[in-house]
C-alpha cells in the first residue's frame, strides 16, 4: 500500500452471515448477550466506512461464541462458513478488509485446524477469541497447543468479550450483558492470561484488547500493589507486575474512551499500541461519524495527545498489520 492512502483503519468492526443467526436461534441464544447483532448489509458497512473517513476495517465476529456442546460439530462448519464468508468480503474490496478468522473453542484440536486453514489457505489477518468459550477462559493451559501454533505464525490476536459463564439470569448486569459483564470478562480473560504467563511464554504474538482495556487501567494502580502480595502466596513471579504485563497488549479505542480513560490508559500503555476501533453496527453509523470527530477534536485539543492522532487512527494499524 502507498504512503498515506488510509485516512482511518478500524480494527473493531464486525460482520456476520444468516447462517450464524440461524444457528443462534436453533439454541435458543439469539438474546444470549441481552441485545442481538444488527443485520448490516455489506453496502451498509462501506457507506457507514466511507462517511467516517474508514479506509480500513478489521472484521471480526462478535458475540456470542458459536459453540454450544449440544451441537459441537455444527459449531465448526459454522466457524469455517464465517471464516470462508469473511475471506470472500476480503477478495471481493482488498483495499477495504481484512478479517480475523473465528475457531470452534472449547475443542482446541478443531480450533487449531481451523486456525492453519484460516491463516495458510484463507489469508486470515490474524485470529479472534471470546474472553470465554463456554467456561474455558484465555489462559487456561489446555490452550498452550493452540497459542504455541499461533505464536510460531507470529498471530495477530484480537479479543472479544463473552456472556460469563454460570452468570446468574436474576442478576441486574445479566440483563444488560454489554455494558458491565462485557467489561468484567475482558478484564477478568486478560489478568487470566497475565497469571499464566502468556505474554511472556509466547512472546511473538500481538493480543488487541477491545474496548480501551475494559476495566484495567483503573484497577492497574491496585493489582501493582498486590504483586508482593501475590509472590508470597505463590501466585505469580515477582517480575510480573501488573502495569508492565499490561504494556505489552495492544488496545482498540472502541467504547469511547474520551475524555476520561485515555489519559488514564496512556499512563502505563505505549502510544504505538493504541488504535481506533468503531464496534460497528453495535455502535450506529451516524455514531460512529460522530465518534471519529469528536476523537479526532479531542486529541487536536490537547498538546500532551496532539502528536498521537495519525498513530491512533491509522499509523499503529499499518504497523501491526504490515500495510
């Protein structure tokens, strides 16, 4: 690609097809997340692109994860539709997509298949994973094979939260799923992968945590002060402090982190590893114009944020993806 073609590459976006909400229904979990996925076509996607000024999106799939252990084997000929259907939208516009490929986790020998043919056949840009697949968390270690294989690709991994499992129906937050539980298990996966050494043991691989980090950068300052804590009680190595592990993740900005949280995530995450992410179609079109804008004024104010607008809207991206 030619210097200064994109103007804004999203790295959150997410598609669909009528497959995943026929499978959705057949397992009574269309409303599994409290609110379902808009139907976008794919013009509807390129008009909400073009009117924010996206020259780039990252497609990935949403929630909820396409397993369900009543019908395992139809989970992975869904993952491999979505990902044929993802590959095709990335044949058909090759200056407008690239997609993240989904896997049939908790079966981590089909998730592995689908991982190499989605990466060596399909042109995958990187992969996707829930924060839980049905209760198996990132981090557990019956998925070291799966990360090891993705380590040795150099995998670009972005994460994606999910329904918590064993989540009680009567609670408050299980009846508006996005908008605490979506956070707690994206902060809940990370700090699973952090006490389990991902990072550190399979250090190639570039992880993207959605919606500015969730909730870890205002618990960063409290789990640095448990790390002696921690040590003593043999839960994790001294050198693993929190702030340090967390610099090591990438981040998209989708869940509007201005004005408050980017500051706050900026104190311990390097300005390379920040990039824009819309969340689109959960996130409208007309917001997602909005957003940009409003993104893109914010920084402009601040003379500290200023020299880091390009970064976060394209720059990062190419880096990462090798545009």
């Amino acid at each position: 690609m030619e210097k200064g073609k994109y103007s804004v590459i999203d790295v959150h976006l997410h598609f669909a097809i009528p497959e995943f909400f026929a499978y959705l229904e057949k397992n009574n979990a269309l409303f599994e997340d409290s609110i379902l996925l808009p139907r976008k076509t794919n013009d509807e996607m390129l008009d909400m692109m073009d009117q924010s000024g996206t020259s780039l999106a990252v497609l990935t799939l949403s929630s909820p994860h396409p397993w369900y252990k009543e019908y395992p084997e139809e989970g992975v000929e869904l993952c491999r539709k979505l990902n044929e259907a993802a590959a095709e939208l990335q044949r058909r516009y090759p200056d407008r997509f690239r997609f993240h490929a989904t896997l049939p986790l908790p079966d981590v020998d089909a998730a592995m298949r689908e991982a190499e043919y989605a990466l060596d056949k399909l042109g995958a840009a990187g992969i996707k994973l829930a924060t839980n697949a049905r209760g198996q968390y990132l981090g557990d270690p019956a998925l070291d094979p799966l990360f090891k294989m993705l380590d040795e690709r150099r995998a670009i991994i972005n994460i994606h939260p999910h329904r918590p499992d064993n989540l009680r129906d009567d609670l408050f937050s299980a009846k508006i799923i996005p908008v605490f539980e979506f956070f707690a298990d994206t902060t809940r996966a990370v700090l699973n992968m952090m006490g389990h050494g991902i990072m550190e043991r399979f250090h190639q691989l570039k992880i993207i945590v959605p919606h500015s980090g969730a909730f870890l950068a205002n618990i960063a300052d409290r789990g640095e002060e448990f790390v002696p804590l921690l040590k003593r009680l043999g839960v994790l190595d001294e050198e693993l402090y929190m702030k340090e592990n967390l610099s090591r993740f990438y981040y998209d900005m989708a869940g509007n982190p201005i004005p408050d949280l980017m500051p706050l995530l900026m104190r311990f995450i390097p300005a390379s590893h920040i990039m824009y992410g819309s969340d689109y179609p959960f996130t409208p079109t007309q917001k997602c114009i909005d957003r940009v804008a409003d993104i893109r004024a914010f920084l402009d104010a601040d003379p500290k944020l200023a020299p880091y607008r390009e970064m976060f809207f394209h720059e990062n991206a190419e880096r990462l993806y090798r545009l």
